[in-house]
C-alpha cells in the first residue's frame, strides 16, 4: 500500500486551512500548551479493521436512529470550536445533509481564541453543548473537573471498537474527577509519519521505496555513495523553532519503546533523562548529525526554516531526497509541483517490528458538556465517516471512522494518507502537543535546537528539558 501512486495537486487554500487547523494550528502557530491528561494504560492494537457500511438512515445507533425517525426535528444543538473561515465553511457544509434529514440545527460558532474563550464559558457556567479541542490536553483539565460527560455512559461501546482502532478510543479516555473516563470521540485529524521525495528523478535513479528502518539507512547510503545527499532538514520556525525536531523524537520513540513508554513520557512519568528517550535521541543523531546524510549539514538544520526544507529536492538533480513532514508540507512545494508526478511519498518505516508500525497524528476530539438526547444522536452521528464525508471530497480533513470509503476523498494526497493509517497497527498524538506548555513548546524546542546547533551535548540537553517540567 505505500507504494500505491495515488495522487492530484492539492489546493493551495485547503492545504493553508490544514495547516491552521493542525496540532491546535500547526506547531508553527503553536498556542500555549494545556497541563496534560493522564495517560490510560494502552490497549494493544487489533489488526486492521475492514471498513464497514457506511451509515445511512437506519444506523443501529439509538439516538442517531430516532434523530433521523425525526424526534429531534426543530431543537438546536450548540457547537464551539477552532474552525473559522474556509475551515468553518467546510464543517458546515460536511453536516448540512444530516441537519435537512434530521431538522437539527447544529448551530456552531468558530474562533481563532478557542482555547481562551471556552475556559471562561466553562467557568462562567455557559458552555456549549458540544466543543471540538484540537488539543487534547486542555479537554483533560475539563475532565479533572468533572465538567464534561463521560460519554462511554451512554455510547454504543461495540460500535465504537468496531468503527475506531482502539488507539483512538485510547487518547479519547482521561482522568476524570472520580476516575477515567471517555471524556470525547475523534471527528478528524492530520497525519505526520509521511516521508515525500521526487518522483520524477527517483524513479530515473531506480530507487526503491524502503520497507524497513535498515532498508532506509541502505539506501540513504546509496545515495551518499551516489555522490547525492539524502535528508532535507530544517527546524527554524521563528519563536517556534525546534518543532521538526520534537516530531522526529516522538516518531522514533513510537517505534523504539512501547505505548505505555510513550503515554508516561507524554505526561512526564518517564524522563527526558531516560534511557528510552535518550536511545530515541541517539538513533535519531545517527541520522541528523552525519554531515553525509543532510543537505547543509547540522548547521543548516538550525538555519533552514522548515517551510523551505524541502526545496532543494526539486532542484536539477535534487540536492536532497527525503523529507518527513505532515501532510500539510505540500502547500511549501514548489509552484507547478504535481502529485504523483514530481514527488510521491511512503510511510516512515519501522524500527523495531515488536512496536509495530504506529502513525503519528494530530487532530480534533469532540466533547459534551450538556447530555440531553438530541446532543446524543449529534455525538453518534460524528462516530460515523458520513459526518466527514462532504469535507473529505473537497478536502482539508482526514477520517479516523473503520466505517470510511475511501473513494469518499476528493484528493488523492490524502487518500493515500488515510489508507496508510487505517493499516497503522497503534496511532498517537503529537507528544509535544499534550506536554506542557513550559515543556511542550518552551524546553522541548529549544533543547533540541540547541542540541542539533551543538551549544549543548545530549545529556546537558535533555537535563534541560526535564528541569522545566512543572512540580520537578
């Protein structure tokens, strides 16, 4: 499947509303990071899930079922989130046919300060009945609190291991004022685990796409023996420089340690100072730090920012050949680009086949605040990939529903993501993302930057970072 060519020029504009929509509006427009949540014990990930028919109708859904038998007609449901402008137009649009079917009215309100305003209407006693967090981390203080319904009360839970894979169902369970609790569902996320590299010259060179970590670093290294240089590494971003580097630690700690390994780092169990999070930052120094291996060397890491990174892979002959980034890193391409034509992608591969091939994601997790009936047919109808279904045609939005078609995306780009993750044995979320801000987007940053321009050595680096981790 990753070497399935599925591929068209993805639009400009949606890219743009991707990118500020993902992880809370991309780490590149970073807002201040949430206290974490505390981590469930994971559960192993089944195998792939088949998708499944797709709702219509008749859903099997209780309260879903008696929306569409027209119980719910003329009641209003409220909705507050981060979506604004063509991101607002877009959701709106992906639940217009399910309002006319229903009479619900979901009346939803965007705004670019979502996290400031729905901590003061939860705290003033006017919440909405439904909020979208795109950082999971700030709905976990709700769910300390006790302020948002726990919505395995009351949720179909056969339907929700069917249609989620039970990492999903995972990130959605935090620690609640009596104990955990399933404090929302996954309506859409973005996907980081991609590595791009040009089509056109790589299939002239006979590359291959590698499966495995030891079939990347054989042909990174017929690369260099091709004279040519393999990575396109950038990190610099303005105040949020260092945030391509904390999405290297957290892909390479998801296939060197396990699920709970990750979990408990996320939530500061486990120590930067760990040998787990200190062997991630090894292997990934064999990489970044091997002149022969980036395009620039390690100063250019620190120097290149991160939009431009992947520029010099369109040069004639590239001057790099991979590149890992979200999928929102092909609005920085070249004007004239072409999916599937000059650059193509794969799966970042696996490094240890006991952990699987895990996705690294960012994305939305809707929550209650109110549990009134009609709020519950609209929570069952986001479990469904039919509340994505319009959104995915015109693009900008990836489904984490089993129950998805994938001939439902308008755009080849994202389909061929969807299908990488919907064959991911575990997903997770940004680490940095659910860390806090201090650490999350403060320590974590700047210790890798620091490492990465040589001011500091890896210990003295992630010492650092442990120390700004509140309470220590």
């Amino acid at each position: 499947m990753r070497k399935r060519k599925l591929w068209s020029l993805l639009s400009l504009l949606v890219i743009i509303s991707m990118v500020a929509v993902a992880c809370g509006g991309e780490k590149a427009t970073h807002t201040p990071k949430p206290e974490p949540t505390e981590a469930p014990e994971p559960t192993e990930a089944p195998e792939p899930t088949e998708a499944v028919e797709p709702v219509e109708g008749v859903t099997g859904l209780e309260y879903l079922d008696r929306a569409y038998a027209g119980e719910f007609s003329g009641t209003t449901v409220t909705m507050f989130g981060p979506f604004t402008d063509e991101d607002e137009v877009k959701f709106n649009t992906s639940i217009a046919e399910f309002e006319e079917k229903t009479g619900i009215d979901i009346e939803y309100v965007g705004s670019k300060e979502f996290e400031t305003t729905i901590s003061a209407r939860v705290d003033a006693g006017n919440p909405p009945d439904i909020a979208d967090f795109p950082q999971p981390g700030l709905l976990g203080n709700f769910a300390k609190e006790g302020k948002v319904i726990d919505v395995s009360t009351w949720m179909d839970t056969d339907w929700l291991t069917q249609n989620y894979k039970q990492a999903w169902l995972d990130m959605g369970t935090m620690a609640g004022a009596d104990g955990d609790i399933m404090a929302g569902i996954w309506a859409r996320f973005n996907a980081k685990s991609q590595v791009w590299y040009p089509k056109v010259a790589w299939d002239e060179a006979g590359y291959e796409v590698p499966e495995t970590w030891d079939e990347m670093i054989a042909l990174m290294d017929t690369i260099v023996s091709d004279g040519d240089t393999p990575w396109c590494i950038g990190i610099e971003s303005g105040t949020a420089t260092g945030w391509p580097a904390t999405d290297w630690m957290e892909e390479i700690m998801l296939r060197t340690t396990s699920l709970k390994n990750y979990d408990d780092w996320v939530t500061g169990a486990l120590p930067f100072s760990s040998p787990e999070v200190k062997n991630a930052a090894e292997v990934m120094s064999e990489l970044w730090l091997n002149p022969d291996y980036v395009y620039g060397g390690r100063e250019a890491i620190v120097s290149t920012f991160f939009g431009d990174a992947p520029t010099p892979m369109f040069d004639d002959p590239p001057k790099c050949w991979l590149h890992k980034q979200g999928n929102f890193i092909t609005s920085f391409f070249p004007a004239g680009t072409e999916a599937g034509v000059d650059y193509d992608f794969f799966y970042l591969p696996p490094i240890d086949s006991a952990y699987g091939k895990p996705y690294l994601v960012a994305g939305d997790i809707y929550a209650m605040f109110d549990d009134r009936d009609v709020v519950r047919a609209v929570m069952e109808f986001f479990t469904t990939a039919e509340s994505l279904k319009a959104w995915l045609a015109t693009g900008g939005a990836l489904s984490p529903h089993n129950d998805v078609n994938l001939d439902w995306y308008g755009d080849d780009v994202e389909r061929g993501i969807a299908a990488l993750v919907l064959a991911a044995d575990s997903v997770r979320f940004d680490g940095s993302d659910l860390m806090p801000g201090e650490v999350g987007s403060g320590s974590f940053w700047k210790g890798m930057t620091d490492y990465m321009a040589g001011t500091v050595d890896l210990d003295t680096a992630l010492a650092e970072i442990d120390a700004a981790w509140p309470g220590r």
